[in-house]
C-alpha cells in the first residue's frame, strides 16, 4: 500500500502570526504617527518623550522609525498578497 503524491506550494504569508503586545503597542504608534504626516525625526521624539524605548531598551533614532516603519508596511503587504498554488496532485493505491 503506497501513496504518491506531489504539492508545490508557494506563498508570501508570513512565518510570524504573533506579535508581542508592547510591541504592538509601538507599532501603532509608529504606523499612526506616520499616516498623520509625522516624519521619522518627530515620532523619534515622541517616542522618547513619552518615555518609550526599543525592544532592546534603548532611546529611539529617526533612521530606526524609519527602518521599523518600511519593516512593518512590508509585513502589511505581504499579510495581503498570500498565494497558495497546488500542482500535480496523485493518490496511488498499491498492494
């Protein structure tokens, strides 16, 4: 008894479903700022301001709210563009 059979899949979706919350905390805010006109030296201020630090505890820099914002509107993206493709599919039964 043998089965065959053959899936080629190919998808964008991301391996990382779950973000932690204080993370997503920062992540809102980031995005939010930035959609209401904020350039990345101003959240970078804001964030300081309000005492908020990176995940490694340190104090925020525009080059990191830019990198973190073009991070998070790819990982938007890719949440929307998931294909799944299956090819050649084949059950065998033998004895």
């Amino acid at each position: 008894m043998c089965a065959e059979f053959s899936v080629e899949v190919e998808t964008e979706h991301l391996s990382l479903n779950q973000i932690p919350d204080a993370y997503q905390e920062r992540h809102d805010i980031i995005l939010s700022l930035y959609w209401h006109g904020y350039t990345p030296t101003t959240i970078a201020h804001y964030l300081n301001r309000i005492g908020m630090k990176t995940p490694r505890g340190k104090a925020y820099y525009p080059k990191l709210v830019s990198v973190t914002r073009d991070k998070l509107l790819k990982r938007k993206r890719r949440r929307k563009n998931v294909t799944l493709k299956y090819s050649k599919v084949t059950f065998g039964y033998f004895e």
